[in-house]
C-alpha cells in the first residue's frame, strides 16, 4: 500500500485517494486513516479538524471501539462542535462495552474528577478496577491513590501499595514514584529503603530519558 511504500512510491497523497475509495465501502481500517490525515494534514492536506471529527463519527458508527474513544477525545478536547461535548460520555461508555481498556481508565478519571458528570469516587474506583485488571498501569495508581485516601472505600495501605506496586512493576513512572514512596515510608507493609532506593533510581532514569527525547525539564514532567 502507498502509506507504507508497499508495492509503488511511496506516497501519502496516493494512500489518501486509495482511502477515499475504499471508505466509500465502509472500510473502518481506511476511515479511521483518513479521520487522522484529516486531523493533523498529513499528505499534502490542510488540518480540518471539523472534516476529521465526520471521519471519525463514520467510523465509530461502525462499532470501531477505538475510533469511539478518540471521537470522545476530540469532542472533549477541540474547539470544533463544542455543542457535541454532551457526546463525550456516550462515546466512551460505547468504546469501554467494545473492550478498549484505555475507555475504562478515561471514565474513571472522569468520575474522580468529575468531568461532565457528577463526582463519584465509588464509580471511579469501578472502572479502574476493569482497567486495572487488564494491566493498565496508569488505572493501578489511580485505583491504589483511592485506597490510599480513602476516597468512597474505605481506607487501605495494605491494598494502595500493592497496586503501586503493579504500577510499578508494569512500567508506570508514577507507580514506581508511589511505590518508593511506600517502601520508604513503610506504608503498608514492611519499610524497605534499599528497594525504595532502586525504585527512585529508576524512576529517575525514566523521568531523564524521557526528559531528553521530548526535550521536556523533568520538573514539568506530569507524574
């Protein structure tokens, strides 16, 4: 195919009339490319963020559960069509039923900080608990966060640090932040310096290199 330089010269203008043609067919795979040629004005194109929104809706219309989860994003996060934002949960409620694990995490957050919908740490808690289940690093901090403040469940170190640790161990810069945190403090569970000294480590390794390749200071670095 043209966007990838199979079989011709590669070309993102030739990938975009092939597009064209094959989503007249309804093929989710090719709108949801030009939803995001559309979106950011690859292939010669100019950025029509209201052009990329149709593309996207088209393609969620389909059952694209990931096309639903970014369709939510854009109503929520653009300027264009703010009359839609009411939209924003139907769609992720949609993508989350289709199994996207990144929906359920989103409408957790939404609940814990109640984002277009009313405050509720106990639905919070529910849909990072799906999310969490599937490995979601990010969902096991949050989740282990509500433990640990007690937030509509009752208070629970023991439950907070082994979800930090999950977090952690799976890779999440912010559970490994939290769960030296733990280790150090000894909250939880047994103190452990030494652990809680390579965690911090680490994660200031991660904190640096991610620093480098996105020319970030680590100080703004969102953990």
């Amino acid at each position: 195919m043209s966007e990838n330089g199979w079989g011709g010269k590669k070309s993102l203008k030739s990938a975009i009339d092939y597009y064209d043609k094959a989503a007249d067919k309804k093929v989710p795979a090719t709108i949801y490319s030009l939803a995001t040629f559309h979106e950011n004005g690859l292939g010669g194109l100019k950025m029509d963020k209201s052009k990329a929104m149709d593309y996207y809706r088209q393609d969620a219309e389909l059952g694209h559960a990931v096309c639903m989860y970014d369709l939510s994003v854009m109503l929520d996060t653009s300027d264009v069509r703010p009359q839609l934002k009411a939209e924003v949960m139907p769609w992720l409620l949609r993508s989350a039923s289709a199994g996207l694990v990144a929906a359920e995490y989103k409408i957790g957050t939404r609940y814990q900080q109640g984002r277009g919908v009313q405050q509720d740490f106990v639905a919070a808690g529910a849909w990072f608990i799906r999310a969490a289940r599937s490995g979601h690093g990010q969902a096991q901090l949050h989740l282990g966060e509500i433990y640990e403040k007690g937030m509509g469940v009752k208070r629970d170190h023991g439950a907070a640090r082994q979800l930090f640790e999950l977090s952690a161990k799976g890779g999440n810069l912010g559970g490994v932040v939290k769960y030296a945190e733990v280790l150090a403090k000894g909250i939880g569970g047994k103190q452990d310096i030494v652990e809680a000294y390579v965690c911090a480590e680490s994660a200031a390794s991660a904190a640096a290199a991610y620093a480098n390749a996105s020319n970030t200071p680590v100080g703004k670095l969102a953990i």
